[in-house]
C-alpha cells in the first residue's frame, strides 16, 4: 500500500544584517556586482562574496542569493543521452526544459518560482543566509537553509473505482548549504538534503529519501569557471544512481552560461537527487546549460535619478 502524507517544508529565515563584503574578483565582476553589492559600498567590506558565481552550481543551488530587488530569469536545458544514435542526434532531438524567476526579496532572502516539462512539474523555493563568511578570521563558512515544494500535473492513469489526491503529486524538500571560499580560485560546498515523497511508485521505495551533496569550483580566469557536484543517496533504491555532474561557467557582464554533462535530465530535487537513472559508466550522459540573466526590478538608493541601463 503506498503511504501519503505532507510534511511540510520547513522554513529557517535568520538574517545577519551587515553590508556587503568582498573577497572578490579584483575584475570581470559585473554579475556579482548586480548580484550582491550594494551601491557606495566602501572599498574594505568584512563579508566573502562570489563564492560561486551564479545561484546554482549545476542541477542543485549554490550558496549565492540575488540582491535586494534584482529579478533571475533562468533557462535550463537538458537533452537526451549522449549513447542515443545518430538518428536521435546523439541525444539532441530529446530535451527537458525548464524556466525559472528568482527574486531578491532582502539581501538575505530569496525566493523563486519554476516550471519545466518534466512531469509537467511546477516548483517553488525559499532560500535564506543563516551564516556568512568572513575574511581576516571570524565566520570561516557560509551558511543558507533552502526549503522547496514541486507538483506534478501529468496526467495519471487512475483505475476505476480509485481517486487520486492532489496531495499524492506533492513532494518536499529541505536543504542545507554550507560553503567556503578557501581563494579566489577555489570554493567548496556541502549540502546535506532530505526530500520527502507524499506518494511513492512500490511500498519499496521510502517516501523520505536523504542524501549528501557535495560541489565546488576552480576559477580558470576572470570569466571561465570549472564546477562539480555529486548526491550520494543514503537510501539505496533499485535503478535509482547518484546523480554525478561536470560544467563550466561564463560569465559575461550580467549573463551566466553554465555547459554542463550530467548523468542526470531532470532539473528538481526530487528527481535528480532520488530518481537519477542514467549511469556515466553506461554512457547515460546527457548534455545541458543554464543560460541566467538579471534585471534590477526595484532600483537600489542612490540610483533613483540613474540613466544607467542596468537601472
């Protein structure tokens, strides 16, 4: 018999109200500066930023918020395998998609909203600094709690005589990112994660699934970037492997192109953390990007009377 309940994502909002700091790229930061820094910011600021240099490492966030007032359009895209024939183009006819808004609701508070084609899935997110990295000693990590709800509104085959819940289509998740910046060259992070599955396929399966994410990146210049990131799943499902990713970011003023190769298409937690079915190891690879670009909504102070474009 399959098990339904809701638990509802938690929600941790704790804010540390300082000005923005930077042990930042000394150039090429045109993004980060729309990101995170506020306007007349003075020269030495206590505070890390650019630990990564978009929201999301690959498939799952990074530690960086948007600023106050500044609105993420993303567009994410995932095609089929790489081991498909030339008559599927090697995976190319084939593509999951995914366009997401992200807004800057304070500078510690973040919140988006999504919808891809897998499972026709809508998703929604808060995402909250709790810790911030310093420099010269003090907070030698960051720290932000991510709390997610999707639905699916795929059509479901219901036998006669059944009903199926609006409930049975929801799942959860929550999420911790830990993060350092060791040099302006290298950044790691952790995200220890629990996803909840209001229904699942077989009494076999758990509907609560945790797992240890673990992704970084190695700046090559002002511009190139190289990242990763790995979930190992603590709860073993049969035809179910971790999800395991490659990319590179670049950054162009205020754009984002992340190329990545994954063994994972789906573009939610709850199905590249728990439902990843492809295996490198058979060639199961599948090529991506997320092409992210910002626009400032409300205008910071100060910048009122700009006639600066970005404004």
């Amino acid at each position: 018999m399959n098990i339904r309940r809701i638990i509802p994502a938690a929600a941790l909002l704790l804010s540390l109200s300082a000005p923005v700091c930077a042990q930042d790229d000394t150039s090429g930061n045109d993004l980060m500066k729309m990101l995170e820094d506020e306007p007349g910011a003075e020269a030495t600021r206590e505070y890390t930023t650019a630990t990564f240099k978009a929201t999301r490492i690959i498939n799952g966030h990074s530690i960086e918020n948007v600023g106050k007032g500044v609105l993420d359009f993303r567009i994410l895209h995932r095609f089929g395998a790489l081991n498909q024939s030339f008559r599927n183009f090697f995976g190319l006819d084939n593509a999951n998609t995914k366009l997401a808004f992200d807004y800057g609701v304070t500078d510690w508070l973040m919140v988006g909203l999504a919808r891809g084609t897998y499972d026709k899935e809508f998703d929604g997110f808060v995402k909250a600094k709790i810790l911030r990295q310093q420099q010269g000693g003090g907070m030698p990590f960051s720290m932000s709690y991510v709390g997610a709800m999707s639905v699916r509104t795929i059509d479901v085959p219901v036998p006669v005589g059944t009903e199926y819940y609006f409930t049975n289509r929801l799942a959860y998740v929550n999420q911790l990112l830990i993060a350092r910046k060791f040099s302006n060259w290298l950044s790691l992070q952790l995200m220890p994660t629990h996803v909840h599955y209001n229904l699942v396929p077989t009494t076999a399966e758990p509907n609560d699934l945790f797992a240890l994410g673990v992704g970084g990146r190695i700046k090559l210049n002002n511009r190139l970037a190289l990242t990763g990131e790995y979930f190992y799943r603590f709860n073993e499902l049969n035809g179910y492997h971790n999800s395991l990713s490659v990319g590179l970011d670049i950054e162009t003023g205020g754009h984002v192109f992340q190329l990545m190769f994954s063994n994972a298409t789906t573009l939610t937690e709850r199905a590249f953390i728990g439902q990843t079915s492809g295996r490198w190891d058979k060639g199961d690879i599948h090529f991506g990007f997320n092409i992210s670009r910002v626009f400032t909504i409300v205008k910071p102070k100060g910048f009122e009377g700009s006639r600066n474009k970005i404004y």
